[in-house]
C-alpha cells in the first residue's frame, strides 16, 4: 500500500489524509529544501510564460517533475514555467523555518502542506482565495457543485478559502481489509471463524497443529497487526474488532473518538473497549499474537507476512490489498472475511472502520502565497490541476504512458511498463499521485488498475456491513469540521495526557493483564485529564456541522 505510513500507522483526530511521511530525496536538478527569496514571479517578455516558484511535498518514490509529461503540458497550455522545489523529507522542520521568515513561494503543494493552524498563526502569508476561484476557477467551482463537501473542506471559520481540497472518489469504505490463511484453514480442515470464539480456536490450532504443514509446530504466527505505536492506534491494528460489540471506526478513530446514535463517545472509557482488551489479552497469554507486535516495525510487519517462498508464516491479520500484504506468490493463500461476531449468539449490530471520507478526500492540497505577484497567472495553474482529465493524471501518470484513452470519452489504466513493478509503485513512481490536489468527477469514465480492482473485490466481504453503517449518526465527520484554534489547542493538550496513559495500559494489559482490576481507576485517571470537556466541544461542533448539511 502506497500511502502515508503516518496513516498507516497512527492517524490522529484531525486527519490530513494520510498526510505523508516523506524521506528520501528530490530530483529535477532543484533544491530538496526551502530556500530563501522564494516569493516572487515574473514574466518572460519574448515568450510571455509567467515564471512561478512552487513547492510539492512529493514520495520518495517520485521521478523528477521535468520527466512528468503531463506537468509540461499543462504548465505550457497555461503558460507558466514553474521552478520546482521537490521536497520529500523534514517538511515540518522546512516548512517551520519557512513560514517564520515569511518568504514563501507563489505556490505549495501536497497533502495538508500548510495546516489550518497555520494559516491562523501566520495571518497575511497565504492568499484567500474566494475571489479568484470566482473570476478564474471554473474547475474548481464545478468541484464545490458536484461534491459539496469539498468546499465544506477548504471553507476557513471566518468564511476564507487559503487551501483547496482534493475529491479522488474511487477508494473504497475502509483502508483495512481482514485476511485469513485459506489454506491452513484447509490443512486443518477448519472453517473460516465467524466471531471471536471461533476465531480464537482457529488461531489456536493454527499455533498447535503445524497448519503451514512444513514439519514444524514453532514457526507459524496466528495473529499479527501493525506496531502499535505511543501516540494512538492506526490502520491495520486490533481496535478493529471494537466493531465486533457495535462500535464504528472513523479513520480508526486512533484516539478513541467515536460517533454513536449521534453522540460524540471515546471507547478508550467505554467497556466495550475493556471487553475487547481482555480477548486480546487471552490470545497473548495462549501465544497466539506474534511476540514481536509491540516492539516490530513497519517494515519488519510487511517482511514477516512475506513469508519465504511458497511457505506463509501468519495465519490472520490486517492490511491494505492481499499482495501487498502477503506479496504475489503467497497472496492465493488468503481470503478477505467479513466483520466477526463477539460470539455466536451475539444479536448486536456489528460495525466496522469507516475510512471512505479520508481516503477519497484531502484538505489544505494546494495554497497559494499572498506575495505572489502573478496571482492570477498561479490560479490559471491550479484550476487546471482540477480539470478531471488532468486531475486523472495528476492520480495516476500520464495519458500514453499510465493511461489509454480509449477514443470514446473513456480511459483505461495501463499495467507498468515495468513487468516487475506492481501498479501502486508504479503510480507513485510516474506521478504525484496520492499527494496532489485532484477532482475525479463521478462522471469520468475511468476503468481502473488491477490493484484498486483487487481492492474492491476483497472488500466485498466488508461491504454489507459498511453500506449498513448510519452515515448521519454513526461517523464522525472530523475531516468537514474546524475548530477554532482555542478549542482545538485545549483538545490537544488533553488527547496527549489521555493517549500517553491509555496506549501505554494497551501494551502492560494486553501482554500482562490487569485490566479488570485497574479499569475503574484508569478510567477516572482520564476523565480527570478532561475527557468530558472536549467530549462536549465536540458535541458542540458536531451538532453545529450537522445543523447546516
């Protein structure tokens, strides 16, 4: 999976979608990092190109922006020539020294490149955008008519636009796809599990009966998740099963946040929560986690699963695509399984982690400098990011190379040039992919890769669940609300105190226990951080977002 491993790993209240962790370096003979004199533009007087300085935030991945031919294409259709800064690691630590010295470029690009705390704390630096958009961004106008929600997105407290968003409508409802060993299940002649019990003396025999059938009983390992890190779960991590007794994910709701019959709730206080911590402390105590799920990295978690040849070394977990996850040749082993039931006689509604808010939309994508001397010349670029044809490359690589177009109004992915490469490396390698600002129309007729194809054939498992799911009532919408900056510092100050405590007891209970006997007093520990208060300030801010759709 070729997106942001901060997601990935621990995507917090305020999601950037999947805003990037970048490392790695630049390319297109421009300077990795944020130099001085970057605002400023200027008009060439033979050819009348309007020369620009912008920076994207970019993947390691990513080949060098002059070897983009759509890039060079729209920059000439436009008539700007654009000085590139590409940057792909320490854009905080950048981006910081940047905005003190208030010398930015005419343009910034990427995901969540400046943030709405940003634009408060660094007021005059960034351009609103209103009127621009209105006499010189017909796309992006087109954008706010088909998909409301994306001007919701951009749309500041006080009413000004500084950022654009990015509308990619063709992810599915969850990041996370749940995978078993099809095959062990088969060597044992054991079903799929339908609920926790099951699951547990599947993972149990899968531990004790050789199921990889290779001769021996140490080396398989029933069950790995994602690091759990100190800062919040994330994607690919045990919290899933919290659907199990009714509780609905957002964005993995890595700090706890979750919505209920339209009310604002954090299951790390919820017993729920307690319920599920003591079956992930059963299965640890039986053996069946993998040792290393606390201490492994990323990295480490994909090799794992990788196994060594044709041989699988896990028997359940969780991830993004079945190869991804497993690789190509041990991938035919595994099935994506629906939602699991607590138990068998279980008549609670089961629930899943609704992410198809967050992968499909983006915030603060692109802004523009208020210093910009050609600020209409800039516009005149942005506008045609959100051209759909253009944005379809932006996406996924340029018409001929990435993609064919059909003659008929329709398009086609191309498989990689590279027969070794798979799509989602190939995507992020041609293209800005993920980390530009796109407006994918619903009415572009685009057929897919087969990586995205496969993602929605093993989602299928999930999806009667997902559809099931009270969109109104039972999602937080965090990414189409803001909040102002004393609120939401006051709420970050409480989330630190509360995920310190909390993730750290998530560790200590699920590999020692004691759960049950220290539950009544940790919860009175976060409470008395002021959970309650910004369970209120959220309540207050939901309320309001849903008074006006």
């Amino acid at each position: 999976m070729r997106k942001s491993l901060s997601k990935v790993i621990t995507p917090v209240l305020a999601l950037s979608l999947f805003g990037t962790i970048l490392a790695g370096c630049g390319g297109g003979g421009n300077n990795d990092g944020a130099s001085s004199s970057n605002s400023g533009s200027s008009t060439n007087s033979t050819t009348g190109t309007v020369k620009l300085k912008g920076i994207m935030l970019k993947h390691p991945l990513t080949q060098e922006f002059s070897k983009m031919e759509w890039l060079t294409k729209v920059e000439e259709q436009v008539g700007v020539d654009i000085e590139w800064q590409e940057i792909s690691a320490d854009w905080d630590q950048k981006k910081g020294a940047l905005l003190a010295g208030g010398d930015i470029p005419d343009i910034l690009i990427g995901p969540n490149v400046i943030t709405d705390a940003d634009f408060a704390q660094f007021t005059g630096l960034f351009q609103d955008l209103t009127e621009l958009i209105s006499t010189g961004g017909p796309n992006i106008q087109q954008m706010f008519t088909e998909k409301p929600e994306t001007q919701l997105i951009a749309t500041q407290l006080d009413g000004k636009i500084y950022g654009l968003p990015k509308y990619q409508r063709f992810w599915p409802d969850t990041v996370s796809r749940q995978y078993i060993n099809k095959q062990w299940l088969d060597n044992l002649g054991l079903k799929e599990p339908t609920n926790w019990d099951e699951l547990y003396n599947v993972l149990l025999a899968f531990k004790e009966k050789d199921a990889n059938g290779d001769g021996d009983v140490n080396d398989e390992i029933p069950m790995d998740f994602a690091p759990v890190g100190t800062t919040g779960f994330g994607y690919f991590q045990p919290q899933i099963l919290l659907g199990s007794l009714g509780i609905t994910l957002t964005d993995s709701s890595g700090q706890g946040y979750f919505t209920e019959g339209g009310q604002i709730k954090n299951y790390f206080v919820d017993d729920r929560y307690k319920q599920f911590v003591e079956f992930m402390n059963k299965c640890w105590q039986a053996g069946l986690i993998n040792p290393e799920a606390f201490t492994q990295d990323y990295s480490k978690f994909q090799s794992v699963a990788r196994g060594s040849g044709d041989k699988a070394k896990v028997g359940f977990s969780w991830g993004w695509e079945v190869t991804d996850r497993f690789g190509n040749t041990l991938a035919p082993q595994y099935e994506s399984i629906a939602p699991l039931k607590v138990s068998a006689d279980s008549n609670i509604k089961l629930s899943y982690d609704y992410d198809g808010n967050s992968l499909n939309f983006g915030g603060n994508m692109v802004v523009m400098s208020a210093k910009s001397k050609n600020k209409e010349a800039a516009m005149k670029f942005i506008n045609e990011l959100y051209n759909p044809t253009v944005s379809m490359q932006v996406l996924f690589g340029s018409l001929g190379t990435n993609i064919k177009d059909n003659g008929d109004g329709s398009y086609a992915i191309l498989p990689p040039a590279d027969s070794q490469m798979d799509p989602g490396t190939w995507k992020w390698t041609s293209t800005w992919a993920d980390n530009g600002p796109t407006f994918i129309s619903d009415s572009l007729k685009l057929t897919l890769g087969t990586d995205m194809q496969s993602v929605g054939k093993q989602t299928e498992p999930l999806q009667a669940v997902l559809s099931a799911i009270d969109k109104d009532n039972d999602i937080l919408p965090s990414m189409f609300i803001k909040y102002n900056p004393e609120d939401n510092n006051a709420m970050v100050l409480v989330n630190t105190n509360m995920i310190n405590l909390a993730m750290s007891k998530f560790s200590q209970w699920v590999t020692k226990g004691g759960v049950t006997k220290e539950w009544d007093s940790y919860v009175s520990n976060i409470k008395q951080m002021g959970l309650d208060n910004n369970l209120s300030t959220m309540q207050k801010y939901y309320d309001d977002y849903k008074s006006k759709k």
